[in-house]
C-alpha cells in the first residue's frame, strides 16, 4: 500500500507544482535561449526538475520511509539537484561540477558500505557509476520527453528488482521517482513548456545512479543493471569517442548524440524520443532474454555490443546522409 502511496502522492504533487515552478522561473527569468547548438526554437523556462525533487521527497516521506539509508541516498540527489540549480542559474566550471559529483559517489559509497560492507570495489565501483550516469542524463537531456521517460523506465526496472529482493523502502523511493517523472512529462512532450534543467537532469541521474549501488549492494545482478542503462552507456561513450577522433571538446554543448542526429535530419522530437526508448527497451528486453540461457557476463556482453550494433549503424546512416551541421 506504502508503494502505490508513494506513486500518488509523487505524481499528484509534481502535477501540481510543475505549473507553480514554471511560473517561477518564468518571473525569475531562467530560460533555455536556443542557440546553433540546441535542438528547439523557442526561449523555454529551465528549471522544471524542481517539481519532480521535491514531489519524490514528499512522497517519500508521506509514505512513511523511515530507513535511514533510503534517506541519505535521497538527501545526496537533493544536493546534486542543489548543483544543478546553480548551474541553471549561474554557470558553473567542469572541474568544480566533477568534484561534486565525486563526494557525491564517495558518499553514496560510505552510506551504502554502511548498511552492507565496505570495500574498495564498493567505493571505487560507487565514484564510477555517480559521474557516468550523471553526466549520461545532462548530455542526453537535449529533445523533449527523453529524460523523463527513460527516468521512469529506468526507475520502474529499479524498483522491480527491489521489490523482488524485499527492499521496501528502496521500491518507494524508485516508484515515487517514477510517479514524479510520469507527472511531469506532459509539460515537456511532445511540446515543451519547461525544461528539466540540470536541477532534473542531476536529480534524476543522481538518484538513479545512488539506486542502482544500492540494489546491487542488496543482492541485484550488477550486470543486469548495468544492461538497463545500455543505450545510456553506449550513446553517451561513442559520442564522446566521436567527439575526441574530431579533437572536439567533449565538455562543449553539441549536437552529436544519435537522438539528436535524428531532430538534425528532419525527425520531430516525438519520433526521435521513441526512437531512443526503443533503444533502451532493445537492451532491457535483450538483458532478461540472453539471461535465461547465458552466463551474466555473456548476457552483459551480448546486451552491450547488440545495442551498440544498432545505435552505431544508425549513426552511420544518419550522418552519411550529410545530416545538417
């Protein structure tokens, strides 16, 4: 009951918050100008994943959450939200957004270490997947719906695999992640009133990445995991294998993404959106296939290079069509 709480309450609040906050930014003057670089047209208020932070945490607490490690792993995306509103509101250089986002790992290591053991792997393995994935949901929040529907698949995964290995507290926290995410998606797809901003997009990575050291912490299948964020990894990793082979900075805003590459060849945000879920379902669907018959290593392997064969042959075609600069 405490779960499908945590649903509502998630959902209902950042319904109702997200037209409060987009009036906000709007008087505050927080804007997403387009520039050559940008995939919309139209200035766009910057800022909307504050609705969806605090819509988690009050469902959270409305659902009666008292484990003190859900907790912890929810304050330390509440900070990295903190960080993204700054760098909304004020810019912030690389190099500091980096070390945040390591104490962030290092700190979703300790508090996960606690609850369990602690180990080198465990820190080491934590640091890793904070800054991959954070980073990993700030480049791909470029087109209207992505990050909120892959947010919430992503999130539901997380939460089934919790609620398998009788993790309550962990399901409440991933499943409000999801109410929030599906509320908020009707203000930015298929046209968007607000964007995420990196307040979500760090909100959003942060939590999801806190959830997956944590479920694999409790007994979930690392490899498993790491098969659910495949078209995440690969997207994210070849374009920044593209971006170097052109001695580009890969820290300099682009449109080199595949999502992106299909807005730049006339796809509408609609389309290349579902495109880009497709590529994840590919991979989730894949990882529970090869894992009935294979070895999780295998499986992992397999997942990766199959999505990676997809996402690279539709790079491939995309950009020999001379799509637009």
């Amino acid at each position: 009951m405490s779960v499908v709480l945590a649903l509502l309450i998630a959902g209902a609040a950042c319904g109702a918050l997200t037209p409060i906050v987009i009036v906000g930014l709007r008087k505050a003057g927080t804007f997403d100008l387009p520039n050559d670089r940008s995939s919309h047209t139209e200035a766009v208020p910057r800022g909307g994943g504050i609705a969806i932070a605090v819509s988690v945490l009050a469902a959270l607490l409305a659902a009666g959450s008292r484990d003190g490690t859900i907790i912890q792993l929810l304050l330390i995306a509440l900070a990295l939200a903190a960080l993204g509103l700054l760098d909304d509101r004020c810019g912030m250089s690389p190099i500091t957004r980096l070390g945040i986002q390591l104490l962030a790992g290092v700190a979703v290591g300790l508090v996960v270490g606690r609850a369990s053991d602690y180990s080198a792997i465990l820190l080491i393995s934590s640091v890793i997947v904070m800054v991959y994935v954070v980073n990993a949901f700030n480049f791909m929040d470029g087109i209207n719906g992505i990050s909120s529907t892959h947010g919430a698949l992503f999130a539901l995964v997380l939460a089934v695999e919790l609620l398998h290995l009788g993790e309550r507290d962990g399901v409440i926290l991933a499943i409000a992640l999801v109410g929030a995410a599906l509320a908020f998606l009707p203000y930015n797809f298929p046209k968007a009133w607000v964007f995420l901003g990196d307040v979500g997009s760090y909100f959003i990575g942060g939590l999801l990445a806190a959830l997956a050291v944590y479920s694999v912490a409790v007994g979930a299948s690392p490899l498993l995991i790491a098969s659910v964020f495949g078209y995440y990894i690969v997207d994210t990793a070849s374009t920044i294998v593209v971006r170097i082979r052109r001695r580009a900075n890969i820290f300099e805003a682009h449109r080199d993404h595949v999502y992106q590459l299909l807005v730049r060849s006339g796809r509408s945000h609609t389309t290349s959106t579902f495109v880009a879920l497709g590529f994840s379902l590919l991979g989730l669907f894949s990882a529970l296939l090869f894992s009935r018959f294979l070895a999780r290593s295998v499986t992992l392997a397999l997942t990766i290079t199959l999505v990676l064969v997809v996402v690279t042959l539709v790079r491939y075609r995309l950009t020999t069509r001379r799509v637009p600069s």
